[in-house]
C-alpha cells in the first residue's frame, strides 16, 4: 500500500493524497454522523486525467476506491470501511464551471461543483438549474447524479435523471467515457448517460456532466397549510395539479412532529399558525411573465377550505416570509438528527395510495414498538416518502441498531404489496459488522465490474 501511497503523492501532488488521520477526519463521517469509516487515504485529484490515472493505479494494486462527493448523505452510502483498506476519492478539487449556453439552456460542470454554485452561475445568465435540497450549500453535482437527487421540485422538473443531458465518466479500468453531449434530441442510439443516473458508483465515477436549464422565474408564492389527514393532502394535490398545471414547483407532506423538531433546532422559528394540526403541506407556485400566482394559489385555498380539506394557512409576503417557511423544511432534518441514530428511509409508492400506507405501516411499526416514535414525511408530487423512525429511549445504545433493523423489515415486506420501490436506508447494518450500509458501493479494482458490499438486497 505504502508504494501505492508513494505513486498518487508523486502523480497527484502533495495537497492531492491526505494520510495523516487528522487531515482525513471530515472523511470518515457524512452529515449523519452516527457512521464512521477509516480510509487507506484520500486521493484528491484535480482534473479528469488524474481521477483516471487514480482508478488505473487502484486496479493495479488490488485497491477498493470509494467515490465521495460532499459529505451530505444520511446512509452512509460513500464512508469506506472500518478496516482502513480502502482509497477515498474526493472530487472536490474538480469544481471548475466549464460552459454556460443560455440559448440552449445547458451548462457542463466538474462533478466535484457544490450545487449552490451551480445554481448562482445559472442565475448569473438569467437561467435556473431547478433541482433544489436541503443540502445544496455543501452536496456535489456528482453525488446528486449518482443518487439521482428528486429534492423539493421535482414535482415540476423531475429527478436528476430528467436534468442530465450527458456524462463525463472515469470506468473502472481507468479509461475515460466522453459523453458530454449538449443536444437535446439525440436518437443515435441508446441513451447509455442514464445508466449511470443512480448506480451510485458501481459503473464509474462521474467527473463531469451536461445539465439542462431553465428559464429564471421572476416569481414566486409560498404556502404552509394545515390539514386534517393524509388522505386530504393527497386530495388537495390532485386540485393544485389541475389548477396550477406546470406551475406548481412543491408541495411537500409534514407532520406536526416535524415542525416541532424545526422549531426545537431553530429556536428563532415560531409555530407558523394559531392552533396545531396533525398535518401540514408546504407547497409553492413560480412563473415568468404576466400569471397572477397570488390569485391562482387563493383560489385553491378557497377551494381547500370550502372543501373541508385546509383548516388554516399562511401565505407568505414576501420573499423573507417564504424563506423562513422554507426553513421549517431545513430545520426539521437537524431536528431528527440530534435524537441520534434513527431508521431513515426513503421510499416510493404510488401517490394515490399514500394515505393507506402511512396508515398500515404506522399501525405495523406501532404493533411491533409501541414506544418509538415515527417521522414520516416527503415529496408528494412523486409519491417519494421519508417513513423514519426514532427508537424507543428505553433501549440501551447496543440495542437500538438491531431494533431498528427489525422494524425495517416490518416496513418493507409491507412496502413489496404497494409495489413501492426504496433507496437503502441505514438500519441495514448489523451491530457485528462493519460500518456499511446496504447503500454503500464498493469499487473492486481487481475486476472492471463493481462489488456491491451489503448485508440485503435494494428495494
């Protein structure tokens, strides 16, 4: 290893290879922080060439790499083992805005990129790249397309997978796949970037991508609504798609808990209405041009109320006021966070049948602990749902892995007779086993074909 360690350092420079513990230390953990690893090394390379010598080198040596972006993930998916066997390959040097059109409405961006910047490049030619999370101060343009990040408007642009026009990728042997491709129609063939749109470093390490934009809106309205059921969520939802159409750019489903848990993170926010409801729905409409979105989004609520389906809401003036109801949305995660190791899910069924999974799986998870404490929230306009789950205070620390484990369990054989899909979650590991998610890819570099370490098959 120490001749592998000597090479990168020559090839990649001494600010490219990191080895002493303390240099590596925002490198063991995600923003989780209830996971560790313990990498061989962090190679940092600062251009494609050197992400391809990096991975050729890897496979020469017999060496596991583990992609890593920015440190955003909540299921350990890029932490290397425990065992200290394995190369981080940190893509954060590679940041670099390579092309804006604004005529075309594409940009090609390093992988490396924070999806802020991005965003604030886009706006600078009166664009917008759309996908929007929690996350996008810090998280990487080439982990949100190895994860196919959805995010808060995804009901009105799609996942990552509907944002990427072509790919830059680094194969496992080292060879570098050009598929910067800036058409927009393209039929020579198979569309082969959508591969790797979500196979979460198994097929290759993006290092540089196409992305398509949109036009800025020039504005917008916010709403926090409170509502008595799911089930008059999903209701309201289907009225806000005929009478918004493409307009509506979220509309996302939270529980009192979750405003709860913003407010107990942020002490600054205050409860956003006069009396608490089990329910709530954060949703915003966006334009360019001459719509009256304030009509628009009045009329619905109208509706909602006459309806019986919205007890109360606040619309916001202002963008400072729809900021801070976006916060409510931000704050919660930290909120979850700080009650420590929790199930986190991320799942998918049909949006019509939202309201009788909520339903069956609290009442599957309730009869199994009744003393844990259930988070469910999520993106409604893509069935997309967060079922996590606090475990019971009264466990001692060593039980709680292998409590959650069984309840994830519970979760998803329930899950498979919705015909729902899910992305790994972290209750997969058991306590006897290194620190890896059934999320986490390995990269065997012995074999052009990536190894899948995890302890249970994907969703």
């Amino acid at each position: 290893m120490s001749e592998l360690l000597d090479t990168l350092t020559k090839r990649l420079g001494e600010r490219g290879v990191l080895r002493d513990p303390a240099d590596m230390a925002r490198y063991v953990s995600d923003w989780a922080g209830d996971r560790l690893g313990m990498p061989l090394a962090v190679a940092r390379p600062a251009s494609t060439h050197e992400v391809a010598e990096v991975v050729a080198l890897c496979r020469r040596h017999g060496t596991h790499m583990v992609p890593q972006g920015g440190h955003t993930g909540l299921v350990a998916g890029a932490l290397p083992a425990a065992d200290g066997g394995e190369l981080v390959i940190s893509l954060e040097r590679m940041n670099r805005i390579r092309a804006i059109d604004p005529i075309s409405f594409t940009m090609t961006v390093d992988a490396g990129c924070i999806l802020e910047e991005v965003k604030r490049a886009a706006a600078e030619h009166d664009c917008d790249f759309p996908l929007s999370l929690g996350a996008q101060g810090s998280c990487q343009i080439g982990g949100n397309i190895a994860t196919n990040a959805g995010g808060l408007n995804v009901l009105r642009h799609g996942m990552m997978r509907q944002l990427v026009l072509g790919l830059e990728v680094v194969l496992p042997d080292g060879r570098i796949w050009n598929a910067l491709n800036v058409l927009h129609k393209d039929n020579r063939g198979y569309a082969l970037p959508q591969l790797m749109l979500g196979s979460e470093g198994t097929l290759g390490i993006v290092t540089g991508a196409v992305l398509k934009l949109c036009p800025r809106p020039d504005q917008s309205r916010t709403a926090l609504l409170g509502l008595p059921s799911v089930a008059a969520v999903i209701e309201l939802y289907a009225r806000a798609r005929r009478d918004c159409s493409d307009l509506l750019t979220a509309f996302e489903l939270i529980p009192r808990r979750c405003l709860e848990l913003a407010m107990e993170a942020s002490p600054e926010l205050r409860d956003p209405l006069d009396a608490p409801y089990p329910w709530y729905v954060l949703m915003e409409v966006a334009a360019t041009g001459p719509v009256d979105l304030g009509t628009m989004l009045e009329s619905l609520l109208e509706h909602g109320m006459e309806k019986g389906l919205v007890l109360d809401g606040a619309l916001a003036a202002s963008d400072a006021q729809s900021q801070t109801l976006w916060q409510f949305r931000e704050s919660m995660l930290e909120g979850q966070r700080r009650r420590g190791e929790h199930l986190r899910t991320d799942i998918a069924v049909p949006i019509s049948r939202l309201p009788e999974f909520v339903e069956r799986a609290s009442q599957a998870i309730m009869e199994a602990s009744p003393e844990c404490e259930i988070i469910a929230y999520g993106h409604v306009g893509d069935g997309n749902l967060h079922f996590n789950i606090l475990p019971p205070t009264t466990l001692p620390d060593g039980a709680k892995r292998e409590h959650l484990h069984a309840l994830e369990k519970r979760l998803f054989a329930l899950l498979d007779t919705f015909g729902g899909s899910s992305a790994p979650s972290t209750a997969s590991v058991a306590p006897s086993v290194t620190p890896i998610s059934p999320g986490s890819r390995r990269w065997s570099a012995n074999s052009p074909k990536a190894s899948r370490h995890c302890s249970t098959p994907r969703a």
